[in-house]
C-alpha cells in the first residue's frame, strides 16, 4: 500500500476506509474458524432417519436399557453405550428413542458363491460350495483389512441388495450350495440377520459357517452356537497390544470365544495372520500354539496366512516365506495336528495323517483334487481325521 | 563497507540462498514422498505451505530488516539454512516412528507435521531475500534482488537435477550446499570471531553421515537395506528380510520375491492373442512379467521402462538377463508408442494406478486411440486399476468408471476381469473369458493364478456383474485434458486415510485468505500476487500438456522449468530498459496472461485432437516453450515494473512483493494441482487465470491512473 506522503504511479491508490480492517477479516476469519469446529456437528446430524419400520431396521437382540434413553449393546465386547441418536462403533447399531436397532438387517451389499476352501475351511466338507454374503459393517478397525470398502463403512453407504432371510436360503438353495457363508465384512455386526438367515438355513438342512474376528460376547455366541455348523475364525495375534493398535480390540474375548466353541462342539479353524514385526515374532506364535494346544486341544486346523500391504498398512513388505515355514514348525513341535499356510501357493495342498502322515486329503489351490477319507479316517492306519466330513 | 564488498557479499548470499533453497525444497519434496505414500495431494499440500511460508518469511524480513545490520542477521541466517535441512531430514524420515508401524498417514498428519518441520527453514530463507536486499540502495533494488534470487534458483535447480541427484544420495548433496551457504556465512562478516560458529557448524555437518543410513533404516523396520539409490524419477530401495529380496519404490513395496501378481498381468492378455504374438510392455518387466510371457513363446517383446535404474534391477534380483526376443527401450511408454513404427498384437501398460498427472495420462481416451493406431487388426490392449474382490467402494468406481468409459470410445470390446486388482482388456474383436482353458491348451502352468485366482476372476456372475455396475452409469470419459481418474484416485485416498475432506478445504481456505492479505487492499500487489498464481498455474498446466502431448522426458522437463526461470529474469531486466510507463507495463503483462490463457486453451485443444506431426512438433518444440518464457518474462517484468511503482523503503517493498508474489504461487501449486486439474481439468486452470488476471487489469485499469 502506498503510505501518505509517497507518491507512486498509483497516487489514486488509496486506502478505502469503508473496506474490513484486515485485523477484523482475520478476527471474523479465525472466529468462522474456530466455530465450524466447535459446533455440535455431532448432535445436528445425529437424527438420521432411521426408524423401526424400515425393512431394513430391526431391534437388536442384546442390549440393556441404561434409563434416559441410553442403552448399552450387548452383541460384541465393546459394548457401547449410545445416547439416542448414536451408533456404535460398528456404525449398524442405532438408537432410536431409547432402543437399540441394528440397521443391518436383510440388507447385504456382497453376494457370492465360493469354494469353502476359500473361507478358509479345509476340515470342512472339502469341494463344497459356500454362498457367501456380507452386511457391510466391523466392530474392529484392522490396518490390514482386506475388505475395507465394506468393512469400515456401513449399510446405509453402500449399495445394497434386499435379501429377506427366506430369500437369502433360496438363493443359496438355487445355486447348489450347501453352506452359507456370513463373511467378508464382520459377521457379528450383523448379527440378528446372520442369526436369522442361519435359523432358516438349518431348517432347510443348510449349514452354516461364520467367518469372524470372533469378537463377540459370551450371551451373542451362546445364540449363535443353535445355528451355525462351523466357525473360521481369526486370532489376529498372542498380544493383547497388537490387538489394540492393529486391530481396536483386545485379546481375551478372543480367546474366550475359542473356548466356548470347543465346548459346544462347533467346529472351527483358526487363522492367524504373520505381519512382518508384529505377528512373526515365534515366541509369542510359539505361546499362541501352547494355548491352543491346552485349552483346544491339538485337532483344530491352524492356518498361517502371509501377509501382503493392504488398505493402510502398506509400507511394510509381503511376509517371507522361510518365517511362514518357521511357524509352521513352531506350531507343529508345540503338537499341533493340521498346520496350514495361506497365501502361499501349495500351503494348502496337502492334509496328512498326524499319525502316518499319508496323505488323506489332496487339493490345488481352491479345488479338491482328492479325499481318502474313509469315514473321516485314514485309509492307512485308521486314525479318525478331525472335521466335518459328512 | 565499499560497495564493491556490499556487492559482493550480496550476489554471494542470493546465489547460496537460491541454490540451496530450490535443492532443498526439491530434496525435501522427494523425502516427503518417500514418508507419506507419495501421494501428489501431500506434495502439492507441503509445496504449497513451503511457498506460503518463504513469502511469509520474506513479509517479516522486510520488517527486521532496518532494526539490526543486515550482514549479522544474514551471517546466523546462512548457518540456519546450512544446518537446518540435516533436521528436515530426520524428522521427516523419524515421523513413522511416531504412528503405528508400516500405516500411512492421512491429510492432516503429513500437513501438520511437514509444515511445522519446513517453518524454520522457509521463514530464515524468505526473510533473508529483502535482508540481502539492505546491502543495496536505489529504486531498483527490489529487482535487483528478484534477478539475482532467481539466477540463484536457476543455478540450483540445474545443479540439482542435471548433477547432485545423478551422483549423491540426498545427505551428500545437503552436505555441499551446507559448504556453499557456510561460505556465504563466512563472507557476510569480518573478524576471526565469525570463524567459531562457521568452524562449529561444519563440524557438525562432517560428523553427520552416519545418521544418513541410520535414519534411512527407521523406514524399512525388520529389514537390511541393500541399495539405496535417487534416480531423477525417486527414490529406490532394495531391502532384505531374511531370504526374500523386497523392492521400494519411495519407500512404497513394489515388488517382493515370491511375488506372483505378474502372472496375472501376463497371462490373461496373452491368452487373449496367438502364440508368437508381437507384443509391446510398457513397464513392470523386470519383476518377473517377462518370464512370464516367454511362456507363450512371443514373436517378438518391445519393453519400455521409464527409469533406467529399474531395468538395471534384474541383477540384484538375480533374474537372467532379457532374452533375445526382448528389446529393452529406456524412455517414455506414451512417448515410443506415438513414435513406433512397428505395430503390435498385444499391448500391455504395468503402471500403477492414475495417481498423479503424469500416469494419468496412460489412462486417457487419447492414449488409448494412440495405442489403437499402433495395434494390428484384432489386437489387445490390457492394463489394470485398483479393484475389490467383494465390493466396489463408490470412489474407486467412479475412477473405474471413468477409465471404463475412456476405453469404450476407442475399442469396440471390453472384457475387466474382477478381484483385488481388475484386469482391463480390449480390442475390436470379442474377447474370451476360458482363460484356463487356453492356458491348458499352451501347456502353461502357473503357481497362483489358475490354482487360486482364475475362478473368481472368470466367474460369469461376478465379471456381469461389475460389467453392469461400470456401465451402468454414463461418466465423463478420463481425458488428457480433464484427468478425472487422478482425480477419483485422490478421493478414494483421502477416504481411506480416513483425511475429512473439511481439512482439504480448510486448507484451500487458508491460503487464499493468506494471499488475500498479502495484497495488503493495494492493487500493485494484488497483481502480483495473482501472477505468481498465474505463473505457477501456467509452468503447471504446459508441464502436463508437454507430457501429454510428447511424453515424460526427464531432461526436457528440466530445461523447460530453466526457461521458465531464465524468461522471469530476462523479463525483469527488460522492465528496467523498457521505456513505457510503469502502469503500462503492469497492465500489459496482465493482458499478456490473460491472452497466454486463452492461447494455451486453443493450443491444448489442438494438440490433442491433432495427429498431424507437424502440428504436434510444432507445438512441442515451439509453442509451449514459447508460452513457457513468455509467461515467465512476463511476471518478471511485472515484478520489476512493481516493484519500482510502489512507494517506501526498497527492502519492505521487496518482502512484500515476495510475499504477495510467494502466496500467490502457493495458491497456484495447491489450487491448479490440487482442484482445479483433478476436477476441471487444464481448461479449467486457464480459466481461473483468466479471471483472476482480468480482475487484476480491470483494477490497474481504473480510471485517475496516470502512468
């Protein structure tokens, strides 16, 4: 600006008094500011639609009434407490004046028919078909997550079929398959769908398989265990504060669900995923193993999987082979019977009797090459191989 | 002081500041990439707060620049802007250790943390442009010192792309620029006392490089770094963990041992062509696609790798070296398709996705017709983008979508092939699908593809699927012009950093209220600062139509930012010859920007459309330098012209016009790259230049201005 008293080419160039002093744009400026991050965004957009008589929405089967219209969720360990209004960290559990729905109900935005191998289950009716479906939603935030588009997001993002339980069952009989799948995203975010699909299933002599982080609570799974057949379940990691950075979760709900599967005799595998400098270091692999081993005993298949840079997690490289090779026989030295390794090519491709080490099971890749089995046993020495044959 | 050592000690701190501080930044930028994804959002985000704050730098120099002597400020000034850099380094390469291992970061991360590690150093060197200024007297001081700062600049910018990244590793080039600027120290005062600082400060310095290796180590956590190299296009890494030999590319895994995504990316459009084919790849090879390939016994490969670094990668990987089939080509994939000669049955681009200008433009409608003219009768064009096995988040459909629509305008069948990754194939013949079969019937084995992926991938349902989902809806197609893929890649980042979009704009905000104050309500500024916009948008839109249109050359681009440089010093010294009034020449570089728009929009519709060679050399080797210099001269001038226009002491003037000048760049670098390029498209930059820049001469022009 040129000061009074100077003259310039511009002399006309004054000051106009009538114009906002800059120290009162910038007051309004920072003051704009400041407000846009102080306003309760939080609380205006909080009302967002739902209500009881969407298809879609559905009272949520656990939860507990905290009076003012808080309620606490009881389908997963979180157990979040929402004002009306809110969700929960899964992002499909909604209150609604005082009640909890889930707005995951007949809604999946992922429809597939895959190879059982694929869940990944091997003990499982090898060279069946699995019709898979995915409500979108987790209860986890896992850097890694393969399915990210679905699982960090929620139903009322994405572009969805409608699919009533019964139809779901139809479907799943129209295309042959023996099995339903709830997989993909977090299967306990969705959990009364699941429960109700499954219900149905059952009684149209489908099976059903939960495919899960396993972070569910102990009245949840108990529902659960009447209607599923077999469970693929994760455990992420034998630390408690890799859960919590990785994953949003802790490790003793985990475990507990193993637990309670065993003693209801749902059949489950068990998945472990070794991420260069957080899940490959072999003593806590080797303490993981010792658990299973004494409190599941040694006949659940456990599957390493390799890990690759996925969703946020990806400056770190693939996981080398020669560690995968290393847990596996950390596992098989602390007894494990049915060791796997995923996202290796041929990691799969053989079961073998834990006694005789013929090989009772042959596959490639995704498909059953062949099965030895005689009435779930060895052909050579008789020994009975664990699963679900039949 | 004589005027011959206040000279002196003037062209000696402007050339160290300008060499230096243009090496750094660039150093710098490539640092960040390496750190923060290498996203183009970050880079034009940090670049865009590294300008703002030098012009804040400058702004507050002119006001410190009458309270001490300007030769003892700028003697500390130079230590700063020899040690600081060493820091920047390492707090940039510490940042990862400070979040949970191997994530990347999100917008405001990055924002936050670059922009306070960058403070320091911009605000020393923008406030030591004026200062330097104090050495001088005289009405043109102001563009005295824009000549020399941007002689400096030039000579730094030719020191750091045509020697410094070819021979050192980032630390050694900071270390000869620490030299230069504590010799630049040593020479701003008198007195064996100034010694000690300078002697101290070097000795730090010489000590330093063991932290270079040890800091590059904290991003490849669990691994032993084998190589380390800067190549002009970033930065690369091979690391070992345990056997398994992993590739980075700015610190971004690229490729691992025991990696089998190439089979994918050979075999399925190899299966859509006869055996013997003669086949064009454009990158990728060396990871592992070329043995591939030989599997169905081609004809003949043409391979074209952009980065010759890369191609000398097949030693450390211990791959056997390219079978006589295989001619290896070093250059631009987009580049040797526009000059081939020979004609292809297949075409395979292994880039990655569409996540800067630059690759965006493997990706257009306009490639894609160029790759149709090299194809014979019935031949294929394959390349991949970002998928998803289960479902399609709506941000990486839309960039499917476009890319999808693109291609429909040049071929007449598409096949995309769903998962992680989908396959794009097309031609003008139909396409199959029984990729399995054709493998079987070739006697191809693979590990992975047919064992575990080809049954999805080929899975009726899905591929209608998605078929459906990427047709269903009409988009505008991906263009050179309007790189709207760029633009969805950007999107689809910032949504899974969980970045709130509300920081992107609070940043567009924040700097151009920034730049708005700058102008301080005077017009004078006001058309400065537009044109630093104006100059910044012009270098970045005729960089990208330069590629466009001839394709990425490493050593052209260098020489076209060197003429841009070179025409905004030779514009500020004709100012000061040129005998028309001072009004008039502010005035006519402002009309002369508004009509380099318009010409630069008629030029870049042309040369997109055009297939004439003639036409496209012309453009290439003529018109777009000529729109380079010519934009450049005429901000310089301008500059010049203002400088001398506005009333008051020399050195407050040369803080505030490099202030004005500095906040309008960074609104250009973040705006054009940012929004209007991934948005709008370059037509709608020159828009924006032409409003901005009309807004400015309607204002020069308003009556009572008398020259």
């Amino acid at each position: 600006m040129t000061r009074p008293g100077e003259k310039g080419p511009f002399p006309d160039m004054k000051h106009d008094k009538t114009t906002v002093s800059r120290r009162d744009f910038i007051k309004t400026a920072l003051s704009t500011t400041c407000g846009t991050f102080l306003f309760p965004w939080k609380a205006a957009w909080a009302d967002e639609g739902f209500t009881p008589a969407d298809p879609h929405v559905k009272e949520a089967y656990f939860y507990q009434a905290l009076g003012g219209g808080t309620v606490r969720c009881g389908t997963c360990p979180h157990a979040c407490v929402t004002q009306p209004g809110e969700r929960g960290l899964c992002r499909t559990k909604v209150n609604i004046g005082g009640r909890l729905y889930t707005i995951s109900y007949a809604n999946p935005c992922s429809i597939n028919v895959d190879p059982i191998e694929k869940k990944p289950l091997l003990h499982f009716h090898p060279g069946s078909r699995a019709f898979s479906l995915a409500v979108a939603g987790c209860n986890f935030h896992c850097l890694n997550c393969q399915n990210w588009e679905i699982s960090q997001t929620s139903p009322d993002r994405t572009r969805n079929y409608d699919l009533s339980p019964e139809a779901a069952v139809a479907a799943a009989a129209r295309y042959g398959c023996g099995t339903i799948a709830y997989t993909y995203s977090e299967a306990t975010t969705f959990f009364e769908y699941m429960v109700d699909v499954a219900g149905r299933a059952k009684a149209e002599g489908i099976r059903n398989v939960w495919v899960s982080n396993a972070y569910i609570s102990p009245p949840a799974l108990d529902r659960l265990c009447t209607v599923i057949d077999a469970a693929s379940l994760n455990l992420k990691c034998f630390s408690d504060d890799i859960y919590r950075r990785l994953n949003g979760g802790t490790l003793a709900p985990v475990l507990r669900t193993f637990e309670t599967l065993h003693e209801r005799g749902v059949w489950m595998e068990i998945i472990n995923l070794v991420i260069p400098t957080y899940t490959d270091d072999m003593e806590t692999i080797a303490r993981m193993c010792d658990w299973i081993v004494d409190h599941l005993g040694p006949a659940y298949p456990l599957h390493f999987s390799r890990f690759f840079p996925k969703y946020k997690l990806t400056r770190l490289p693939p996981t080398p082979l020669e560690t995968m090779e290393a847990a596996k026989a950390v596992a098989l030295r602390a007894g494990l019977q049915y060791v796997y390794l995923g996202n290796v090519p041929g990691g799969c491709d053989l079961t073998r009797c834990p006694q005789c080490q013929t090989p009772v099971i042959e596959r490639q890749g995704y498909r059953l090459l062949k099965t030895h089995l005689k009435d779930g046993k060895c052909p050579s020495c008789r020994t009975l191989i664990n699963g679900r044959w039949t | 002081m004589s005027p011959m050592t206040t000279n002196r000690r003037f062209w000696a701190c402007l050339l160290a500041l300008g060499i230096s501080s243009v090496s750094v930044q660039l150093i710098m930028a490539r640092e960040i990439m390496s750190t923060f994804s290498g996203n183009e959002l970050i880079l034009g985000v940090v670049l865009g707060a590294w300008l703002l704050f030098t012009g804040l730098g400058s702004a507050l120099g002119a006001r410190r620049a009458g309270s001490r002597r300007p030769d003892a400020l700028l003697f500390w000034g130079h230590l700063v802007v020899a040690v600081w850099p060493f820091c920047q380094i390492l707090i940039v390469r510490a940042l990862p250790l400070f979040w949970v291992r191997g994530e990347i970061q999100g917008l405001p991360v990055a924002l936050v943390s670059g922009s306070l590690t960058f403070l320091p150093y911009c605000l020393t060197a923008g406030a030591m442009i004026p200062l330097a200024g104090a050495f001088l007297s005289g009405k043109d001081t102001p563009s005295r010192v824009y000549v020399a700062d941007t002689i400096g600049d030039i000579l730094g910018g030719l020191l750091f792309s045509l020697i410094l990244v070819y021979l050192f590793p980032h630390w050694t080039s900071l270390i000869l620029l620490a030299v230069l600027n504590l010799f630049a120290a040593a020479a701003m005062q008198r007195g064996p006392l100034r010694f000690i600082p300078v002697v101290l400060c070097g000795l730090v310095v010489a000590a330093s490089p063991s932290l270079d290796t040890r800091s590059l180590s904290w991003r490849f956590p669990g691994q032993e770094i084998v190589l380390h190299k800067g190549t002009p296009f970033g930065q690369l890494t091979i690391t070992r963990s345990g056997r398994q030999i992993n590739v980075f590319q700015d610190a971004i895994p690229t490729f691992s041992t025991h990696d089998l995504h190439m089979e994918a990316t050979a075999h399925l459009p190899l299966c859509q062509v006869p055996q013997g084919a003669r086949v064009l790849l454009i990158a990728g090879g060396v990871f592992g696609t070329l043995d591939e390939m030989a599997k169905h016994a081609p004809e003949r490969i043409d391979y074209v790798e952009l980065d010759p670094a890369i191609l000398a990668l097949s030693v450390p990987l211990g791959r056997a070296p390219l079978p006589e089939r295989v001619r290896s080509h070093v250059g631009d994939g987009r580049l040797f398709v526009k000059q081939t000669s020979a004609t292809y049955d297949l075409v395979i681009v292994d880039l990655p996705d569409p996540e800067n200008a630059q690759l965006n433009r493997f990706y257009t409608k306009e490639f894609f017709r160029e790759v149709k003219a090299v194809l014979s009768p019935g031949g294929v064009l394959a390349f991949s983008l970002v998928g998803a096995e289960n479902y399609m988040e709506e941000t990486g459909l839309a960039l499917n979508r476009s890319v999808f629509s693109a291609l429909r305008q040049a071929f007449d069948h598409l096949l995309v092939l769903p998962g992680p990754t989908h396959h794009f194939m097309a031609s003008d013949r139909p396409l199959t699908r029984d990729v399995e079969e054709v493998l079987a019937s070739r006697g191809i084995t693979t590990q992975r593809l047919v064992d575990y992926d080809l049954a999805a991938m080929t899975d009726p349902w899905r591929i209608d699927k998605l078929s459906e989902l990427l047709a269903g809806k009409e988009v505008f197609p991906n263009s050179d012009l309007s790189p709207r893929a760029f633009g969805h890649l950007l999107d689809m980042w910032l949504k899974k950093t969980w970045s709130p979009r509300g920081i992107l704009y609070l940043v567009f905000l924040l700097i151009i209220v920034s730049a708005v104050l700058s102008t301080r309500g005077n017009r004078i500024y006001l058309a400065i600062m537009t044109s630093g916009y104006a100059a910044m948008a012009f270098e970045l839109t005729l960089i990208l139509l330069f590629q466009v249109l001839y394709g990425y050359a490493y050593l052209a681009m260098c020489m076209l930012i060197t003429l841009f440089m070179i025409g905004s010093v030779l514009g500020a010294l004709g100012s000061r010859r040129w005998e028309r009034s001072l009004r008039d020449q502010i005035r006519g570089a402002d009309l002369v920007l508004v009509f380099l728009a318009v010409a630069t929009a008629a030029v870049a519709v042309l040369g997109v459309r055009s297939l004439e060679p003639a036409v496209l050399s012309a453009i290439q080797y003529l018109i777009i330098p000529l729109l380079i210099f010519v934009a450049a001269a005429a901000t310089g001038c301008q500059f010049s012209a203002a400088s001398r226009a506005c009333g008051g002491e020399e050195i407050r003037i040369t803080g505030r016009l490099y202030g004005a000048d500095l906040a309008g760049a960074a609104c250009g670098t973040i705006l054009t790259g940012l929004f209007f390029i991934p948005s709008m498209g370059i037509i709608g930059v020159l828009v924006s230049i032409v409003v901005l820049k009309g807004i400015s001469l309607l204002l020069t022009g308003k009556a009572g201005l008398v020259g």
